[in-house]
C-alpha cells in the first residue's frame, strides 16, 4: 500500500517540532501529501462541572485563560508549520491532484483532539506522533491512544529527541499475529524500501521461531531478502528484549502490531507495545 496521505497531529508545544520535522522528512523521500492538523480545544471544557461551586466571575476566568491558552498555542503551531513549508520549499495544496513530489496543508478544527485524529487518521496513509514521555499529558496520550486503536492506519511514532527516519534497516517484530500481519502490509512501503530487512521473533510465549521463516518466504514474493533473527524471552512480556535485538542489528526503524497480546497477559507480564512506547529509542511503526 503506497503512502501518498500524512497526518500529522500538531499541538504547537516545544516537542511538536520534532514531529513536524520527521514527518515533514518522509513526505519529502516518499513525494506524500502532508495533513498538519491543529485541534483547538473548546474553552467550555475548562469547566467540566460548571458553575457547581464556583461563582460566575470565576468561571468566566477560567474559560478566557482557557481561550487565550488556545489561541497562543493554536499560533505557535501555525508559525511551525509556515515555517517549514518555507524552509522545505513545500507547495500549500488544499485538494488533489497535487505537484509531482510532496505537499503540504493545514486543518484547524475546535473540538477534541483525539475525537478529531480518529476520524480524520481514518482517511490517511500514515499517521506521525510522539512518542510520549512521564511527563506527557492525559490529552497526548489518548491522542496517541486514539491513533493507534481507532484508525485502523499505520502510526509512525518518533521518539524524544526526535529521529530521522532513515528506513535503511528495517526491523519487523513478528509473532504472526493479526496485528503483526496488518503492521507489515500497511508499513510495505517502508519495507520495500530498505536496504536490509530482519524479522525478529521471539521464541515463548506462543510463538515459535519457524513464524520468522514463514514471513521471510512470503516477503521474499515481493523480493524481499530478509534476515531472520529468534530471542529468548523469560517470564517478561519481551519488550526489553525486543529493543535490545533492534539494537544490535542497527536497525533505524521497528515495525511491529500493536496490543497483540491478551489483556490478562499484558497485566500479569506488562505490554510489549507498552514497553515499546515508554522506551524505544528509534521511530516506530504499529498498526492494530
């Protein structure tokens, strides 16, 4: 499935950025069209009880800071994304067909980001987001969460720091799984592209290592040639392990499904994709 459609969800915080600029980056290698997409959050919801003890003056306080917290952000994200199409030298096309090579867009709405990211993710190719940190917010979280879960399409999450997402070694973590299956036929762009391929697979948990060869056979149809590579794991769910293996193959990006396992396995053993999310490294594919 070829990526011509990115989102990018974009709160005009500092570590938007980053974000902006890897997906500003794979647009640029694959000649895709950029969505940036600013989600100004209704002041209304900054009184979730209102008026229940609290007088009128202090409610229409609080609902002006909301407003002008909206406002200030709504701009900084407004100057980020003019100033890379600027720097990038990125045609602004609302509606296609656009120019032969990348584009770019900008969408404000008012209303929920999460909400806003599900329904418009679920009309792009490739959907590109933080990866969050401890210090993240509830709201960038479901954002993430909503992405992920609610789209059906492909997430590119880029670490703190930001990445480049270079795709020269490409790591696929595979467990056969539907989830899995999804993540590789959504991301074969990415796939296609690389220079090496591996596929790891942890051995436990069951999943056998012959899984590995299986998908190595089917990918060499698309004339794929990729390395197979089995970890042990123990009784962890495999999530430390599994960024350890991209590590020693040098991989630059990891595409795997996510939430695969059981929600009775996850909270005994703790998630991969979890593990994953709080601490790679690297960009990320996940699809579900």
């Amino acid at each position: 499935m070829p990526i011509k459609t990115i989102l990018v969800p974009l709160d005009g915080t500092e570590g938007a950025q980053l974000v902006l600029d890897a997906a500003c980056a794979v647009a640029q290698h694959l000649a895709a069209h950029i969505e940036v997409l600013h989600v100004r959050a209704d002041s209304k919801n900054a009184v979730p009880l209102l008026g229940e003890g609290m007088s009128g003056a202090m409610i229409e306080e609080m609902i002006d800071l909301a407003e002008k917290e909206a406002m200030s952000r709504a701009q900084k994200a407004r100057a980020m994304f003019e100033e890379a199409c600027q720097r990038l030298s990125l045609p602004v096309v609302d509606n296609p067909p656009g120019p032969n090579g990348p584009s770019a867009a900008w969408v404000d709405e008012t209303g929920r980001e999460d909400e806003v990211t599900a329904k418009r993710g679920r009309l792009a190719d490739l959907i590109v987001v933080a990866r969050p940190t401890p210090d993240s917010d509830v709201t960038f979280r479901m954002t993430l969460n909503a992405a992920i879960r609610e789209t059906g399409r492909p997430v590119l999450v880029i670490p703190p720091g930001g990445a480049k997402v270079a795709g020269h070694k490409v790591a696929i973590a595979w467990n056969g799984s539907h989830e899995s299956s999804r993540a590789v036929r959504l991301a074969m762009t990415f796939v296609e592209s690389a220079e090496e391929v591996f596929i790891l697979t942890a051995e436990g948990g069951g999943t056998r290592a012959c899984a590995a060869s299986q998908l190595a056979r089917y990918l060499s149809w698309h004339g794929i040639a990729a390395k197979t590579r089995t970890f042990e794991i123990a009784d962890r769910a495999g999530g430390e392990d599994l960024l350890k293996e991209c590590k020693e193959v040098g991989a630059d990006l990891l595409i795997m499904g996510a939430y695969t396992q059981s929600r009775v396995r996850t909270l005994i053993l703790g998630g991969v994709t979890s593990h994953v999310l709080g601490h790679a490294d690297l960009p990320v594919v996940m699809a579900r």
